[in-house]
C-alpha cells in the first residue's frame, strides 16, 4: 500500500502584538512582507507479506519533507518547487507479528 499526503498552507499576518507582563496585549508596528508558506509532504509504503495464519511481515518505508518559506508568495506550484530541495527524512522499519497458539503449546494434552 501506498499513501501520499500534502499539505500546503499560506499564512497571512494583518497585526503584530507584544505580550506585556500582565498577559494583556499591546499592538505594535505592522511589518509588511511577513507572510509564510507552509509545505509537508509525506508518503508511506507498506509491504505486509503473511506468512502463516495470523502472522505477518511488515517493510515499511516513510518519506517525509517539510519547509517554511518566509516571506512566501502564495503562489502553490512555486511553493511546491521550493519543497524539492529541502532535506529528506527517510525512515525504515521491519515489523514482524507471529500469532502463538497458547492451547497447543500449553493446553491439556488428551
């Protein structure tokens, strides 16, 4: 099985606050151009091979890639470019189940 996921999001700020000691808020200077790109990009491949009944086999490889591009321009397919380039994280893991009969094991024996 193969799963693709993407997420893409464009955050646009319209103020800036400062945090004062008390808790409350007190607005500060707009500055311009802050916006941001957020991009996540996974995908998992599982291989389950059962070898006997109620045992199996899991490959399972992860790709995951994710990027924040300040100042972005909200534009997706130029965002999704910048996404290439970004450093990659690859995860491998081998799963194994094996079902274990307790009553042949350890059952009374007729």
């Amino acid at each position: 099985m193969w799963r693709i996921r993407h997420y893409w999001n464009l955050i646009n700020y319209l103020d800036f606050y400062n945090l004062n000691q008390d808790g409350t808020l007190a607005k500060r200077d707009f500055l311009d151009g802050n916006n941001e790109n957020f991009n996540a990009f996974n995908s998992d491949f599982v291989f389950t091979y059962q070898f006997a009944p109620g045992s199996f086999i899991n490959l399972i490889w992860k790709n995951g890639l994710q990027e924040t591009q300040y100042q972005g321009t909200g534009n997706y397919v130029k965002s999704l470019r910048y996404l290439s380039d970004t450093p990659k994280a690859n995860q491998f893991a081998i799963k194994a189940i094996y079902y274990l009969d307790y009553n042949s094991w350890f059952g009374k024996k007729k």
